[in-house]
C-alpha cells in the first residue's frame, strides 16, 4: 500500500492535468468517487486543496466541501474550522 504523501502526489498530479486540460467533468467524476467515509483527512484536504483553484467551474464540489466539513465534525470537532480555512469556495452560477 502506498504512503499518504505518494497517495497524495497521485491526486495533484491527476487533477493538475485535468484542470489543465480544462476537463472539469474529469475532476467532478473524480471528487464524486470519492468514499469520505473512508479516506484519509489528509486526503481529503488534498481533494480541497487542488479544487479550490477552479471551485467556480466545479458546481459539486460545494456538495463535496459540505460532505467532508459534515465528516470532519464527527471525527475531529474541535479542528473543523482550522482544517477547512480558506478551503470553501462556490461555484459560479449557471446560466
């Protein structure tokens, strides 16, 4: 099994090159995939971390945010805030 950082290499490389491409379907598929329940909180934070730049091109990642602060304040109360600073953005409207 592979360590947080190379897990976490992985998912900026792949959504990187997806942002790139302007593929944004790409990353929601991705960001829908993911099992919240289950990952790492680092990892999660990554999933924020590298989204966060295109979040107004991304309207399920608000829904993705939402799940993972819900997550957060059943495992680690008392950090949610610090945790998730700077990491909520909206997505622009649609038209």
């Amino acid at each position: 099994m592979t360590g947080i950082n190379e897990q976490l290499d992985s998912i900026f490389d792949e959504i990187d090159d997806l942002l790139l491409a302007e593929d944004f379907e790409g990353v929601e598929l991705i960001l829908r995939g993911v099992d919240i329940l289950n990952t790492d909180t680092t990892l999660l934070l990554g999933y924020l971390t590298i989204t966060l730049v295109a979040a107004e091109d991304l309207p399920y990642r608000a829904g993705f945010f939402n799940a993972v602060k819900s997550h957060l304040q059943s495992i680690e109360p008392d950090r949610v805030d610090a945790l998730l600073k700077g990491l909520e953005a909206t997505p622009k409207e649609q038209p």
